[in-house]
C-alpha cells in the first residue's frame, strides 16, 4: 500500500468530517482540496490530510472554528477559540518520507524494520523559524501544528522529551568531583545549549518574542485517539494566550534564568471546563 493510500485509510473519519465542514464553508476551496487530498503523489496528499487530521482534533476541543487563509497573503490556516480570544493555527506536515530521512527510521506501516531512532527538534526548529514570518503577518495569536503520519516516529519521538530538547536544546548533567577521592560534590546541575531550542537564542539564552505563541507537535501515524499530541507554550508570548485555550494537550512552560543557572520546565493540561488537570 502506498504512503498515500495507508494515510488516507487511517484517517479516513477526519478527511470526510473536515470534507463536510469545508464544502459548506468555501465550495471553491473544498474542490481544490479534494483534488489534492485524493492525489496519488503522497507528498501532495499528506498535507491535506495533515489539514483535515489537525482541524478535527481541534475543532473538537474548542468553542469555535473557522476559516483563515488569505491566499493572496498566505496567512495561517485557521482561526479557533476556546475560554478566550480567537488564536490562529497553521498546520505544517513532515512527510512519511522526508521524516524517514531526517530520523533515522523507516516507517513500520510499510512492513520495515526500524533501525535507529533520531531527534526530530532540529527540523522542527527549522520549520518554526521558516513559519515565522508568515505568522507574524498574522494580528491574532498564533500556533503552529507540526505533525506526521509517520508511524515509528509518532511512537518513538513525540514525547515529552522530544519537547524539552524543542524548548530547551539538548538537555545535559554536570557533576562537580573531588580528583583525590573521585567523589562528588554537591547536587548534579542541569545544563543546556539552546542549540535546537525553538523559543531561546543559543547566546544568550533570552526569550524571543514572536506572534508564535505556541506548538502542538502530533504523531499522527497512530490512529486518533492513540496519537501522541503534546505541545510547548512561547514563554514571552508578543500577544495574550492562555494554555486553558487549548483543553486536553499537555502543555510544556518554561523559564530560563541563564545568569543563575536555572531552567525549569513544568508541564500543565487543562479540560474543555478550564480545571487544571492532575
């Protein structure tokens, strides 16, 4: 079966839900999708399907939905809202085979054996700052959905420690040691780069301020609602955004005191009513 074919029997519920939503929305639009979106070229296709796959899992977690793409400007795909304002989303998809390029992996959908398992941070930092300017265009709060159908990488990379390594850069222990009695010293103290860190310069580890408020990062080759979805919160959003806007994903906050040495990262996930959860 092809990349193509095993995406769109996978999510086949969320490509005709989004399907009926957007031929009701814009007919002249939905055509266009529905070209792209049956296309036998995988790379053509998995887009699309990123687009109906990340607008129904939102859309069922929030008050509201819309449509947002100027095509004449290229803005952010869609508008949502949920206890608070309206926020825009862009979604962005890392194909089954450029992922299996840049992890390491081949995809166990199409009868492989994994051989290695590979960070994704780099090029999902890369895709951020790629974005950036076109969310920047954006007036409202921005999110930016990165996902892939990959099915060996949404089990083995999208996890929480795949979203520090986003938010922080590769993350290290020092330990101080006596050299005479080679024992240690005090408390092991944590240290990172900054390196793949989305929202931190590497040189001075200071906040960037940006209109991205935040990234949901989705393995999708796992069929909702198996699929691993967490996400990172800008720690210095440009515009006001709250992680109650986004109900049921666990969430990562940071803080950074780089002349101290400390760097915290807590996590937080709220439901539709707003309640923090345990």
């Amino acid at each position: 079966m092809s990349d193509a074919n095993y995406v769109r029997q996978l999510h086949s519920d969320s490509i005709d839900a989004f399907s009926n939503w957007l031929s009701s929305k814009d007919p002249q639009k939905h055509t266009k999708w529905l070209s792209e979106v049956t296309h036998s070229d995988s790379t053509v296709a998995e887009p699309k399907i990123a687009e109906a796959v990340a607008f129904t899992y939102l859309a069922a977690r929030c008050e509201e939905c819309d449509l947002l793409e100027d095509i004449s400007t290229g803005g952010p795909d869609f508008k949502f809202r949920h206890k608070g304002d309206w926020f825009a989303v862009e979604v962005t998809n890392f194909s089954i085979a450029n992922t299996t390029k840049h992890s390491g992996m081949n995809n166990l959908s199409s009868g492989d054996f994994a051989l290695s398992v590979g960070p994704l941070t780099r090029i999902i930092r890369q895709r951020a700052r790629k974005k950036r300017k076109q969310l920047d265009s954006c007036e409202l709060p921005s999110v930016l959905f990165v996902l892939t159908f990959h099915f060996e990488a949404s089990v083995s990379c999208f996890d929480k420690s795949m979203i520090q390594q986003i938010a922080l850069g590769k993350t290290s222990w020092k330990y101080n040691m006596d050299r005479q009695s080679r024992e240690l010293i005090g408390e092991p103290v944590v240290s990172v780069d900054f390196k793949d860190s989305v929202f931190y310069t590497p040189e001075s580890g200071t906040k960037i301020d940006r209109n991205l408020v935040a990234i949901i990062a989705g393995g999708f080759g796992l069929e909702h609602p198996r699929a691993n979805v967490l996400g990172l919160l800008q720690p210095n959003p440009a515009l006001p955004f709250a992680p109650e806007w986004l109900p049921h994903i666990p969430l990562a906050k940071t803080t950074v005191d780089k002349n101290a040495g400390k760097v915290s990262l807590e996590w937080v996930e709220y439901d539709k009513a707003g309640a923090l959860l345990s």
